[in-house]
C-alpha cells in the first residue's frame, strides 16, 4: 500500500498529499503497515502487478516485462507472462501429461493444441542466478540454496483453473476452505516452488474472499508453531492488496 513515501500513516518518512489510496479507503492495508512494517524508503521500479512482483522476488524486471506489460496492461494483446506462465501455460511442469495431472482442464484441450504445446521449463521472463543458473534467480532460489526452509502462499501460482467453469476441471472460487476436503486449489508455475507452496491457499483471484486466505495460512502457521518448525522465510500474498472486485 502507499509505502512508496506515498503514506498517510502518520508516521514514517511519506507524504499524505500524494497518496492514492486513503485510509477510508483501505483500511485493512493502512493496519497490515501500521502493525507490521511500512517499508518506509522502500525504493524498486515497479509500476504494476506485471513488474512489481518481479522486482519483489528477484530485485529486477526481465527485459520482456518491460517491453511487454504496457501493451498487456493497456489490453492491446500479449499474454500476462510475468509469473511463470508463458502463453497462458504453466511452464512448472514439462510435459503436456505433467500439466494434464495436475490440473485436469488440459484434458479438454483438443490434442492437435495440447500435444504441440512447448515442453520443458524454461520461461522467458525469469531471472538467472548470480551464479548463471537459468531461470533460478528468484529470492526462494537463493534461500533454498542457503539450506533455510521456505513456504509458499499464493506466489507465482497458474490462475487458469480459476477462470474454467468447474465442469470444466476449474476450481470455484466457492471452496472456502479448501484443505477440510483436501481439495488442491494452487499449482505453482516454478519447480523449486512446487514442493514448498501450500495448495490450500488460493492464488490471485478477487472472486475469493482474503479472509479464508488468512485462515489458511493461520492454520499453517499454527501448526508449525505448534511442531516447532516454523519456516525460516514465508511469501504470503493477500490480493486483494488490488483493491478489486
């Protein structure tokens, strides 16, 4: 929220005259900063969605984000490929049988589509390592390269079976609580985020309420508390940080 010196939080380095959205308006976000951090002096170029989560996970913005995300924004054409998707496809897995078992909508695709579909993994947005490793530049690379345990909540998640009709193989945005059935809801779009991302905790879709995300996530939370092995470094994502419907 307008943490970048746009505050109204009465503390902090900001400036009241340039913010956008008030606290009125956002009251939830004014009490997540009030309560946790406001990131005062917080700088990066992130100007949407498209970019910004780049620069929050990997400190910068490939060349084809910054090319592409005003066209995208604008809705003059071009694919949303900014968080591990690439042409509407999740390049988390590499075949199209890999994509088709974990999210059943790639069934009803007609084969002469689904069998020339692009294999492998590679994702033209991602950033390398400092070390040169492809695609593996991103802030959970570099903790899990550092041995430390890390989760997942909502980052870089495939927002397709959010946008199917569940006859379809989509999931409704009408499973609250998705973990009492054991009904997977997110399916990342990054292998090293696959084993580590909580499938209970719905991605980026303003049709669900954040007040079952957090459920989620304190659930978690308090069963790590509980076995004494909370993770060293969580991405949480509430989304409606959007401020949309």
């Amino acid at each position: 929220m307008g943490t970048f010196e746009r505050s109204d939080l009465g503390k902090g380095n900001g400036d009241p005259s340039i913010v956008v959205y008030a606290k009125p308006i956002t009251p939830n976000l004014h009490a997540l900063a009030s309560n946790f951090v406001d990131l005062d002096n917080f700088y990066d170029s992130g100007e949407v969605s498209g970019d910004g989560w780049n620069w929050s996970t990997s400190a910068r913005a490939a060349d084809t984000i910054e090319k592409t995300e005003p066209i995208n924004y604008a809705g003059r054409g071009l694919n949303y490929d900014y968080e591990g998707t690439n042409r509407n496809v999740n390049v988390g897995y590499a075949t199209p049988a890999e994509r088709a078992a974990a999210f059943a909508a790639y069934n009803t695709l007609p084969p002469q589509i689904k069998n020339r579909l692009l294999l492998g993994t590679a994702d033209v947005s991602a950033p390398d390592s400092p070390e040169g490793e492809e695609g593996a530049g991103y802030l959970w690379n570099s903790a899990l390269r550092g041995g430390l345990k890390v989760r997942n909540y909502g980052f870089f998640i495939d927002l397709g079976p959010y946008s199917i009709p569940a006859e379809l193989g989509g999931i409704p945005a009408t499973i609250r609580h998705p973990a009492n059935s054991s009904t997977p809801v997110s399916f990342s779009t990054k292998v090293a985020l696959q084993p580590i991302t909580d499938q209970f905790f719905r991605g980026y879709d303003n049709k669900f309420p954040d007040f079952y995300r957090v459920d989620e996530w304190a659930r978690e939370f308090e069963q790590f508390e509980k076995d004494g092995n909370l993770p060293n470094l969580e991405f949480v994502r509430v989304m409606h940080d959007h401020t949309g419907t």
